[in-house]
C-alpha cells in the first residue's frame, strides 16, 4: 500500500543517468527506463533527489534469458567512508535457473549483513515491484508488497542503524562474473549482449515522520500478523543464506543483532 501522498514518478524530473552513455535509456515521454550492459560498459542512474526516512518503490523487468555474470543493482545509500546502505541486487543465471536476490544493510560503512533468496515467480517475464520501507525503528525489504526481511534498530544493543544520513537512489547494471554467478564459475556470455534490465512506476513516499506510518502495516514499527505470517512464508521456503545462522563465518558468534530478531 503506497500512501495517498505519494506520487508517481518521471524519470526524466527524478534521476540523472550518470555512467553508460547510450546504454542508459529514459523513454515513453519519462515513464520507462532501460540500462543495458555489453563488452565495453555497463550503465546506471541515480536520484537527483536524497531521502531520510519513507518508502521506495519501483518496478523492474529484469535481463531475460542467459543472465550470467550480470548484477542489477538497486539501491539506497549515502556517501563516504561511514557511508549507510541499503541494498538490492539481482543476480543473472543461466536461462532457466533461477535469479538470486541478494539484500544487504550497511551501517557507518560497515555491511556483511547479507540473506539471499529466490523469488516464487520470473523477475524477467514481467514488471515486479521491489520496495524498500525505511523508518527510525525498522527496515523492510518487501516484493510485490510481500515483506522478504526486517531489519530491525539494534542500537540499545549498540548495533549502528542508519538514521541520520539521507540517501540518494541508485540503480546500475554491471559485468561481475568474477563472483556473480555460482561463485564466478559461469561467465558472461558476451553473445547475447547487449544485457538490458527495464525500469518503471518508480514512487517515494517521504512526507511521513518517524511516527506518522499509522496509513500502512508496513510503516508501523512492527509487521501486522498477517505481514509476519508472510514473512515467515517467504524466508521459510525462498531464503538460500542468511548471515546470522553462518556459523563458520562467524566462528566467534554471530552479529549482534542476529540476537535482536529476525534480521
């Protein structure tokens, strides 16, 4: 549920390519934009604008076909060396195998925070809504409004949680075959290139204060049960890693707010 004081989007008025040249598209009079990636370059775009606190919307068909080695990334995040980040990045495979989603939270330039799921549907057949809600108590990764991962603020714990560096968006589609797939094990197959990744009905809703999320169950501090039943669907059944229950990773412990809750 998007707030009634949100409002739909131009990419032409909201976001600057910055890198890719031709590769990087805006269309259909700013209401659809398109990076692509071949050999020599990938693209991306970032917000004009920068954002504390609200929710972030945008639809995105992902890169068809044999995918691998490619990330599409989406994302919110600050600058500098104790940057916050807030991250969702899209990894290729082979025609057939299922994309991974990787989620990540960076605080004062610190991440490692990462679960990884698939998705129950085919990001590339079709338009799908990938949204971030962004609140002083909560952090919420949701998928076609189904909530995939809380973040909660651990900082009674002593765990830093981004609250006070506004973000800009930011969106990129790059060659990472080093590690993107299976490890970079599959390569980047340069003979379907060029890669291309389209992105639509991008929203933010920002006119809210920390208290003020009482119009949606997911700006509230916590999920409503039936967004905790959801949540529990999907990390239950299409959750591939989660860095709180890694154990060799953290052979002294797991982080911090692994304790705090689902993370």
């Amino acid at each position: 549920m998007v707030l009634a004081t949100a409002s739909a989007g131009n990419f032409y008025q909201d976001f600057d390519i910055t890198w890719g040249d031709h590769r990087a598209k805006i269309f259909n009079g700013g209401q659809l934009l398109s990076l692509s990636l071949d050999k020599v370059s990938g693209s991306g775009f970032q917000s004009k604008k920068e954002y504390l606190f609200g929710r972030i919307d945008m639809q995105l068909k992902l890169v068809a076909g044999n995918s691998a080695g490619t990330v599409t990334a989406y994302y919110l995040s600050s600058q500098g060396p104790t940057h916050d980040e807030i991250d969702f990045e899209f990894l290729g495979n082979l025609s057939g195998d299922p994309y991974i989603l990787h989620t990540n939270v960076f605080t004062q330039g610190k991440g490692n925070r990462e679960q990884q799921f698939y998705l129950w549907f085919d990001p590339t057949r079709n338009f799908h809504t990938y949204s971030i809600a962004w609140s002083a108590q909560h952090i919420i990764f949701l998928v076609d409004n189904v909530p995939i991962r809380l973040f909660k603020n651990a900082e009674s714990m002593g765990v830093p949680f981004p609250k006070n560096q506004p973000m800009r968006i930011y969106s990129s589609l790059w060659n990472a075959d080093d590690w993107a797939t299976r490890g970079g094990l599959v390569k980047t197959d340069w003979s379907k290139a060029p890669f291309t990744a389209y992105y639509r009905n991008f929203r933010a809703n920002t006119s809210i204060s920390t208290s003020a999320f009482s119009d949606s169950p997911f700006q509230t501090q916590e999920l409503d049960a039936y967004g905790r039943r959801r949540l529990r669907w999907v990390q239950k059944n299409f959750m591939i890693y989660n860095y709180c229950t890694d154990l060799k990773r953290f052979p002294q412990g797991v982080p911090t707010e692994c304790k705090h809750s689902k993370v």
